[in-house]
C-alpha cells in the first residue's frame, strides 16, 4: 500500500478549490492524528464543531458551504490530505476539541450537569426538611455523634457486689448506743416454715421504723439460728416457724436501744445501765436491742456473727423458762444463758465466748 492509501476500496477525495495551504495543512493535521488512533469517528465530522455555527440552532435541508466544508470521507487515511466534501457523512460520537467552539460546547455540557445537580441536591434539601430525607440513626450512634472530639465512650460502671449471708452478718452496722427510734413497729413480711417434726413455736419479726438496719436479714438469721441443731430445735425436740399474720407464740422485736428500754420496763427489767437486750416475759415481745445487734460487745470483739446468733439463744432461751447461769471452770465456753454480754470471766474464772444452748452438736 503506498503512503497516503486510504486503504483498499477507499478512493481519495480530490482537493478542492478554494481551499488555502493553511486549512490543508490544519485538516491533514488532524486526519493525520485520527488515523493512527486506529479507530473511532471520523475526525471531519469532530471538526464540524469547529466553525461559527451553532451546534444547538436548527439547520436546513441544503446546508451551507461551512456546514459541508465539516467533513471530509478520507478521514480514515493515516496522513491523508483534505478531501473536497463529497461522500456519505462519517458515523459515530464526535470527539471534543480544545480551543474554539469545541471549548465553548464542553462550557455548555458542564454547565448542563451542573444544573442537573444543583436541581437534585435541592430536591434533597427539601425532602430532608419535610423530614423523608432524614437518616434514622439509633440510640448508640446519636450518643456517639453527640459525643466532643476526642472523647471516649464512658465503660459501664461495675455492679456492686452482693454479700453473702455470712458476709452480711460479720459487719458491723452503724447505730447510735442512744438512739430512741420512732417506737412504731413494721412487722417483716415473709413465711419461713418449720423444718422440723417436734414442738413447733410460731413467732413473728418486728423491725422498729427509722433504724435503718435491714430487717429482711435479721429474720433470716431468727430463722436460720433457732432451726439450727445446736440451738434450741437440738435433737428435733422443737422447730420454730415465722409468720407475718394471725397470733404469734411471741414476737422477737429489734428495737433501739430507748424502745427497748421502754419495753423492758414494762416487764420491770432495766436495760438501761448495760445497754442490753431482754425478754419482756409480760409482753409478747423478746426485745434485741439494736445497738447490740449493729456494734456487738466488747466481749466478743470483731466476733460480730456469733454474738449475733448469742443474742437471739439467749433471749428467746428466757422465753422458753431458761434463767442466767455461768461457766464453773477455767477455759470452758460460757453457757448460752450466761450475761455474755456483760461479762465472759467471773470469780477468777474464764469462760470462752459460745453461742449455742449445745455447741457440741
């Protein structure tokens, strides 16, 4: 194939007159680069945007010498020269030029889509303002978003730890050693029945208002302490059974340490002078007295769970027709009805701590 061959079956328009050196240079130019892209549109029909002709303004049937002058059938000829016009018009999508109308035609198609998309981003606005566009966001992404820059998120904060009931009657309790407490009595509510199959006793657990001890431990250990086998349920012989209503055989109280008094009183015992407790025999009520039960004594030291237990032995033990009685040799443990409280040595013997009625169960 000799150079400048539009190849086979394509016959090279002739050069037209009229045309000047200049404009046949430019096209060849053109064509020139066209063909060795290999393919694509022909680049006169690319030309046509290149004249002073509105792209967007009807045209007639004829068309004008600049309209014709626009193509050129050789634009398929690597380095072919201009051609004069005659032949089909060239297929395909015209490629942009830079410079001239062809940067006028981008500005136009730019500012095309960029009307397009102004018209859509206020189509947005405007449904977010009626509240369709709105983004639901959930309850952890709002406090994240709310959240200033740099800040973390807060850890839950630990659960605080639930004592055991052992745990629970080894504190001690803040109390007043000369509280004197509302005097009105909230029975605990709750049903604990007897455990065992001997002389069963019901009794029921009154909590003086304002103490603010916790009542619901307190008859758990009533119950817990008397049912015990080396309390007085020892070898079946009696069990004991909380109520919350109808008639008790005796209701253990925790009272303060003026009400217990008063209460004491009534049965001509004197609370007073030692800060104890007592079986106030005229009454239904074996009074523990409050402060004893939050603080212990200092008989029993930090030894505060079994002088708890002590404490309702030894009370309830009055109730059942026990009397005060003492340890007889050096070293033994002191009898469950001794004054405990008071005293754990006597008469040059010392007697250790105990709080069952048979310890040795």
């Amino acid at each position: 194939m000799r150079p400048g061959a539009g190849g086979p079956g394509v016959t090279l328009p002739r050069q037209r007159q009229g045309q000047g050196p200049g404009q046949r240079q430019e096209q060849g130019q053109r064509q020139g680069r066209r063909g060795r892209s290999g393919g694509g549109p022909r680049q006169d029909y690319l030309d046509a945007f290149e004249g002073d002709v509105d792209v967007f303004a009807p045209r007639s049937g004829g068309g004008t010498a600049e309209a014709q002058e626009s193509y050129s059938p050789g634009a398929d000829t690597a380095g072919a020269g201009a051609g004069d016009g005659d032949g089909a018009p060239p297929t395909g999508v015209p490629a942009q030029r830079t410079g001239g109308k062809g940067r006028a035609f981008t500005g136009i198609a730019a500012a095309a889509v960029t009307t397009v998309l102004a018209v859509v981003v206020a189509v947005q606005v405007a449904d977010d303002r009626d509240g369709t566009g709105v983004r639901s966001q959930s309850a952890a992404d709002q406090a994240r978003d709310a959240r200033a820059p740099g800040q973390t998120t807060p850890s839950a904060s630990p659960s605080p730890a639930v004592l055991t009931y052992e745990q629970k009657m080894g504190t001690k309790y803040p109390l007043s050693a000369t509280l004197t407490a509302s005097g009105k009595f909230e029975a605990v509510p709750g049903f604990d029945k007897a455990p065992g199959r001997g002389q069963k006793y019901t009794y029921r657990v009154d909590v003086e208002q304002g103490l603010g001890l916790d009542g619901e431990l307190f008859a758990e250990a009533v119950q817990k302490t008397l049912n015990d086998n080396r309390s007085w349920a020892h070898g079946g012989v009696r069990t004991f059974e909380r109520i919350y209503s109808g008639k008790p055989d005796f209701v253990i109280t925790l009272a303060s340490p003026g009400t217990t008094a008063k209460w004491c009183a009534k049965s001509g015992l004197d609370t007073t002078e030692d800060n104890v407790s007592c079986d106030s025999a005229s009454t239904e009520r074996v009074m523990i007295n409050a402060y004893r039960w939050a603080q212990g004594s200092k008989t029993y030291g930090d030894k505060i769970y079994p002088y708890r237990q002590m404490l309702i032995n030894h009370e309830v033990g009055h109730r059942l027709g026990h009397g005060h009685v003492t340890c007889q040799k050096d070293g033994e443990l002191a009898p469950v009805m001794q004054q405990q409280t008071k005293f754990l040595d006597h008469d040059g013997i010392h007697c250790l701590p105990n709080p069952w009625p048979y310890p040795r169960s």
